[in-house]
C-alpha cells in the first residue's frame, strides 16, 4: 500500500506491507531513537507521538499513520533539551536503551498537564520499563526540572525533594 504522513515535520511518501508496524516504519526511515523492547506492546521503549498523543509504535499499524503526523525524539529535541540534562544529572540513564520512550512520554505529559504530582508523573509514566535502575533518578530529574522551572517563575506547586523510597514505590507500581 502507499503511505503519506509527516515525519518529524517533513512528508513522506513510501510503499509499505500492509502488516508493517509503525516502529519498523521510523526506524526505516532513519528514526533510530525509537527503541524495539519487547515488540509487544508492555515496555513503552517504542513510544512516538501520533498527532501529538503517544502511541506504541511496536502495535500500531503504519497504516494507522497515513494521512497524520509522527513526531519521534528525532522531532521533539527541542522541548526534549529541556530536561535531558537533568537526566543525565541525575544519572537516571545507565544502558539509556529506555531513555527515547520515557523522554517522549515526559514530553506528552508537560504538553498535557505542565504542573503534575508525583502520583500524576507516576501514572503517567507507568508504561515506560527500564531494566536497568530503580525509577528513582528519573523521578528525581523530573521533579527537579519542574522545580527549576518553578525558580524561574513558571508553574510548580508540588516542589519537593525525593527520597529513595518514592523511587522503589514507583518501580513497584510502574511494573
Ligand atoms: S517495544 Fe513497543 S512496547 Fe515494548
Ligand atoms: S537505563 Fe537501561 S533500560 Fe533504562
């Protein structure tokens, strides 16, 4: 079949299998940020924006995409760059292999709600695994860019200061 979607703001067209997933799709077309997990549908490493709403790339169709837009990390640095240094930071990355899909999601979620709670930031971000640590940096980094922000005059009003413990209960519920 013949696809036509945006791709991190530039057209594409191609001819596609009916079956070929999103994922297969982007990284085909140079977008190597999007990650293959577990390729079904539990980690969240594939995450992209579909029109601006996450999706897992892994279960979604590219058929699903004609006619939309895509936007992948690739697309997204700018809002990215915001936060990746507190990552880092925070030393919330070690393979970094889940890094894409949880900065993608984090994107989805400031877009949607700029001033979240913890409990928010936790069920929002539920989907996204990482094997490597325990959720603890990620938080972290997250709560502190929020409370930088709010330094600087924007919104935040649920700064505050984490503890190892918030880390493992997210991990808990996460998985
Ligand atoms: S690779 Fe898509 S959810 Fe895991
Ligand atoms: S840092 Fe390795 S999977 Fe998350």
């Amino acid at each position: 079949m013949d696809i036509k979607l945006t791709l991190n703001g530039k057209i594409i067209t191609d001819s596609v299998d009916c079956d070929m997933m999103l994922l297969d799709f982007v990284r085909r077309h140079k977008c190597y940020s999007v990650k293959r997990g577990c390729d079904t549908g539990n980690c969240g490493l594939c995450t992209v924006m579909l029109d601006d709403v996450p999706v897992l790339s892994c279960s979604t169709p590219v058929g699903r995409a004609n006619g939309r837009r895509v936007d992948t990390l690739e697309g997204l640095t700018k809002e990215a760059d915001e936060f990746i240094g507190f990552i880092a930071e925070q030393g919330a990355d070690q393979c970094g292999f889940c890094n894409p899909g949880f900065i993608v999601n984090t994107v989805a979620l400031l877009r949607e709600n700029p001033d979240p709670t913890d409990e928010e930031i936790k069920q929002y971000l539920a989907g996204n695994l990482c094997r490597c640590t325990g959720y603890q940096g990620q938080l972290r980094a997250l709560r502190n860019f929020l409370n930088q922000r709010n330094k600087s005059g924007e919104l935040n009003t649920h700064a505050k200061v984490y503890g190892e413990d918030i880390g493992r209960e997210w991990k808990n519920e996460g998985v």
